[in-house]
C-alpha cells in the first residue's frame, strides 16, 4: 500500500504544482493588461498635452520643450517625405507650356498636422484616429 500512497502524493502534488503554474499564468496575463492601460493612459496623457500644445496653452517648460522637439522632429519628417517624393517623382518630358497640372491635396492629421495617406485610419506620426 505504500506504494500506491507515494503515487497517489505525487499526483497530488503534481496537480498543485499545475494549478499553481495556471493561477501564475492567469495573474501574469492581468499585470499585462493592467500595464497595457497604462500605456493607453500615458498615451492619452500625451495627446492631451499635445493638443494644448497646438492650442498656445502649455505653460509647463519641460512640457513645451518636449513639444517643440516633437514639432521639429514632424518638421524634419515633413522635409524626408518631401524628398523621398521627389526621388519617386519620374523623370519624364516637362508639362508642356500653358496646361498646369491640377493641385495635389494632402490630407493631414488634426492633431499633429502630419501628412497621412488618403485611405489612412490612424495618424503614421502620433496614432491618432483620423
């Protein structure tokens, strides 16, 4: 009998051992989710900001500072783009005299004022819903 009393407590403990390792997996999974919110909320954190930002009313100067970088950076961004479409651009016979090509339209993001694609859903700069 005492053999099968040894199987029986290993079985045991191998089944806590299991629902230990599950209970370890479910509260992992929650720390994930609740460290996700966090980010959402940093992020919705920085859109607040950025639109104030855009608006004139940031007064804080470590929160302008970092504003006025990210303003630069989309400058700088704007500038690369406007440069790989220019390399994209064929090198074709000029338009002849007198016919002027209709004007481009760009869409741009309201929050960041980034220039995104037509059939864009999210801003490619800041992430915002379009």
């Amino acid at each position: 009998m005492a053999f099968f009393d040894k199987i029986s407590a290993a079985a045991k403990s191998a089944k806590e051992s299991a629902n230990t390792a599950i209970e370890i997996g479910k509260l992992n999974l929650k720390i994930k989710s609740e460290n996700d919110s966090i980010e959402q909320f940093k992020g919705q954190i920085g859109d607040l900001l950025w639109s104030q930002y855009l608006a004139g009313t940031v007064t804080d100067p470590q929160v302008l500072a970092l504003c006025e970088s990210i303003a630069a950076a989309n400058s700088n961004i704007e500038a690369l783009q406007q440069q790989v479409e220019e390399l994209k651009a064929p090198a074709g016979p000029e338009e002849p005299a007198g016919e002027e090509a209709a004007p481009v339209l760009e869409r741009h993001c309201p929050q960041c004022g980034a220039v995104v694609p037509e059939e864009a859903r999210f801003c490619n700069n800041c992430g915002a819903q379009l």
